[in-house]
C-alpha cells in the first residue's frame, strides 16, 4: 500500500504542476490509447497495480479526473493511517525546533501522526499611509 501512497502522491504532483497534462487527459479528441501511452511514458516507474488502475480509468474514460482519484486516494489513505496536515503560514522560514515543536504540540492534542506544510508569505501588517 506504501508504494501506491507514492504512486498516487507522484501523480497528483505532476497532474498539479502540469496543466498541459491536466488539459490533455480532459480533451475528448485525444484518443484514450493515445492518453494511456503518454501517461505511461510519464509514470514508467510506478507499481505495476498503480500502472494497471490508470490503464483501467484510461479505459473507461475517467482519464480527465485522474487527479481528482489521485487526490481522493491520498485524503483515504492519509484517514485510514490517522495522518493529519498541519499548514502553517510564516513570513519567514521556520527553524527546525520551531517546527518539531508544533508537530508535538499539534499531537498532543490531536493523538495522530503529523505532516507539517510550511508555506512562507510575507503578509503585510501595517498599512501606513502619508498624507
């Protein structure tokens, strides 16, 4: 089920950073068996049961919301492991304590293993105007 997990996280990554794939897999001129060869030329080194159920969605023109099954496995399996997602956001980078110490406390209070998302932005927080 590890490799899967990874199967399904890699495809949902190239799917989200590749619109032109996105877009591809959604035109319905682009015959299926013509999808299936791209899309097997792009996920070449996935798990032979990840390889057969996309050939299979390709197969029954589901090919357009791959990512959204990508995306529904990874939130099923991440459920059935009790992993949750801590985002946080910092207008600068976080040290590593900074980070070990909200996945503890975040466990602590939830009792369930923690996947941190660090998204650095800065945010403006004074707004001053001259007149």
């Amino acid at each position: 089920m590890e490799e899967i997990y990874q199967d399904m996280f890699l495809i949902n990554e190239v799917c989200s950073e590749n619109r032109e794939l996105v877009t591809l897999l959604r035109n319905p001129v682009v015959r299926g068996d013509k999808k299936f060869a791209i899309l097997n030329e792009i996920f070449n080194k996935i798990n032979n049961v990840s390889k057969a159920f996309v050939k299979i969605i390709v197969a029954k023109g589901r090919e357009n919301i791959l990512m959204d099954i990508a995306d529904a496995f990874l939130e099923a399996y991440k459920k059935h492991k009790n992993i949750q997602t801590a985002f946080v956001t910092t207008a600068i980078p976080l040290t590593t304590e900074q980070k070990q110490n909200i996945k503890q406390l975040i466990k602590k209070t939830h009792n369930s293993t923690i996947e941190f998302s660090e998204i650095v932005e800065w945010v403006e927080v004074f707004d001053l105007k001259s007149k």
